[in-house]
C-alpha cells in the first residue's frame, strides 16, 4: 500500500474541549483516515446512561464507526493501551489482560485491525525491567490478536522506563517474534531522544547531529520494513527556555520531555512555529532508505488542542492537510510507482476489519 495520510482523533481537539464528530468533519474534509485516540471513545461511552462500562464503550464503538463510515473515514488504529507490560502486580497484569480483550472487541466493531501499545512510563516500583517477562506479557496479547485478525504495534516513549528508543522497541519486537507484533515509528519520540533535550541550555544533546546520523543508520541497516506497522509524524517547538523548574510547562512529576511533548508538538514542516527537530532525516530514512509504504499518521500534542475555541478543529485539520502535503513534496510520494508486496509482508497492512 502507497503511503496514506491518518490523524490521530486528539489531534484535531481533545476530547472534553471538542466533540468527535466535528473532529470526524475536518478529517473527512482533507482525506484523513482516523487513529482514534481511546480517550474519544471514552467520552462518547460517558454521554451513555451508566458512563463508561464495557457495554456502553462497545455502543461507543458503534456510534464511532457509525460516524466514520458516513462520512467515509477509515479507522486505521485504536491507541493507546497503556502502560501494560512488565507489571510487577500480577493480579493487575490479569485485569489487563479482560481489558485488551475487550479491546479486541472494540477493535472488530471499529473495522480496524491496529491497536498501539506504547512503552509504559510507570515507576521502577510499579513495573520491572526483566526483559524475558516483558516479552512473555506481549506475546501474550499477540497470541490472543491473532485469533481475531488484530495486529500491535509497539512504540518506545522518550520517557519510557525501560524502552525509551527505537532500538530498544525494536528489540523488543524482534524477541516477542509474532507475525501480528510489530513496530510503530515515531518521529518526535525517536528525536526526543537521539537528539534532543528541552532541558538542556541548547535543547539538544550533546554530539546531537552525530548520534542522529548513527542512529539512522543503524535503522536503515537493521529494522526490517515489513515490520513497522506504521509511522507517526510530528515535530517539536524549541523552547525559548530550558525547561526545568519555574517554566511555564514544568511539572515535577514528569520528565521534561514528557510535558514538552504534551505541551508543544507541532505538525511537519511547520518551522516557522519554532520546528527544529531532524524529522525530515528521519522520514528519509523510513521513507526513502527503506522504502516503507502504509500509514503515516500525524499524532501532534499541543496545548492549543484545548482551548475552548470552536475553529480549533479545523484550525487543527487545515494545518495538518499542509503538512502532509509537504511531506508528499519532500518526498515525491505523489509520484509513487511501487510494487504491490502486500501478499510478501510479514506484517500486512490489511484492509479494515469487517463485522
């Protein structure tokens, strides 16, 4: 499949700020499909009487798919199931697991066949680093996905606890080693990272532009294109000022890439905003040197995204249509003449689940 535009639903405005079907309006409009935040789901489920149970959540479901198929959205994703692997609590661990099954459920009733499974942020005491319990808690789920058609893709946060960079999501993919498990490519995470730091007086990293080329290479000599599941695109801010304690967007119970990210993500290509992050590299590594063809979903934070402002979904969705344009330039997808691999790919990029 050529690469195909998506945004994800709290990119368009978050979910108690704007409703989901205006949101589902500006996606339509530009020829978005939808990664539908669980949050979205979550607020239509609590305008149901009894709030949000498992019951109402699946008529959300409905109601979801519903609104998108009037108006000829795909849904190509549900995330994020968070903070899941490596519980220490095994009781919690069990609960987790009637969770993501009805996940499975919701997921069917979307027509998706993707759910997101991000690195968990939670503390060391919460969650444990044993890489053999990590991998048997995912190929757990995977075992169970496949028994519905579902696929996973899994995401390093920069301020994951234990995988907080591609490579180790992507090591962690390679040991799970199931044919529904695979890769989401993020490149304000994978930056956040390899290059920069929004505490630091030149909000890099030290040797920035060094360890992001070493990095790139590494991924163009190691990831296997067949197992990322799609890639999400979106740049950063630079920040006038380090943030560290007494900034506007400190939090000290998170890290500060952590509250950068929530706070001051920005769409590709949006430099006069203040964009500075390598994601142009990044994409031509993923894009390009790899040749990945699927998903490329635009997942942009931003504390624009709630003010209480009716223009902010189209707002929001204008800007989105002109950065994805810009990658379409950059990149001469436009012009793609790719060979359709899809019956030769370990990870398919299926079409949408069918009830």
């Amino acid at each position: 499949m050529p690469c195909r535009p998506a945004i994800c639903s709290h990119s368009l405005g978050r979910a108690w700020v704007h409703d989901l079907p205006g949101k589902l309006d500006q996606a339509a409009k530009y020829g978005f499909a939808i990664e539908l935040f669980y949050e979205d789901l979550q607020y239509v489920a609590k305008s149901l009487p009894g709030g949000p149970s498992p019951h109402n959540l699946l008529a959300a479901a409905h109601i979801v798919r519903s609104l998108s198929d009037e108006r000829g959205i795909s849904i190509m994703c549900l995330q994020p199931f968070m903070h899941y692997e490596g519980l220490r609590d095994r009781q919690r661990h069990a609960q987790r697991i009637e969770e993501m099954k009805l996940w499975l459920n919701l997921a069917k009733v979307l027509g998706t066949n993707l759910i997101s499974i991000p690195s968990t942020f939670l503390s060391k005491d919460e969650v444990s680093g044993d890489m053999g319990l990590i991998v048997r808690d995912l190929q757990q789920i995977a075992d169970l996905g496949v028994l519905e058609g579902i696929q996973f893709a899994y995401e390093s946060l920069a301020w994951g606890t234990y995988s907080d960079t591609w490579e180790q999501s992507w090591e962690v993919v390679q040991r799970v080693d199931r044919p529904n498990f695979g890769i989401c490519l993020d490149t304000f995470n994978m930056a956040a990272r390899m290059y920069a730091d929004p505490a630091s007086q030149s909000r890099r990293n030290p040797d920035a532009a060094a360890e992001t080329q070493a990095s790139l290479e590494r991924l163009v000599k190691t990831v296997d294109v067949r197992k990322i599941a799609y890639v999400q695109v979106v740049d950063a801010k630079y920040l006038a000022e380090p943030l560290v304690e007494g900034h506007e967007y400190y939090d000290a119970a998170q890290p500060a890439r952590m509250s950068w990210s929530r706070n001051c993500r920005l769409f590709y290509g949006e430099e006069d905003r203040g964009a500075y992050l390598p994601v142009k590299a990044i994409l031509k590594a993923i894009l390009v040197d790899l040749g990945y063809e699927g998903w490329v979903s635009a997942e942009m934070f931003n504390k624009s995204l709630t003010k209480p402002d009716s223009n902010v979904p189209a707002e929001h969705g204008r800007r989105a249509a002109k950065s994805w344009q810009k990658i379409v330039h950059d990149f001469n997808l436009g012009g793609q003449a790719k060979q359709d691999n899809a019956a030769s790919t370990v990870f398919e990029h299926a079409p949408r689940a069918q009830l």
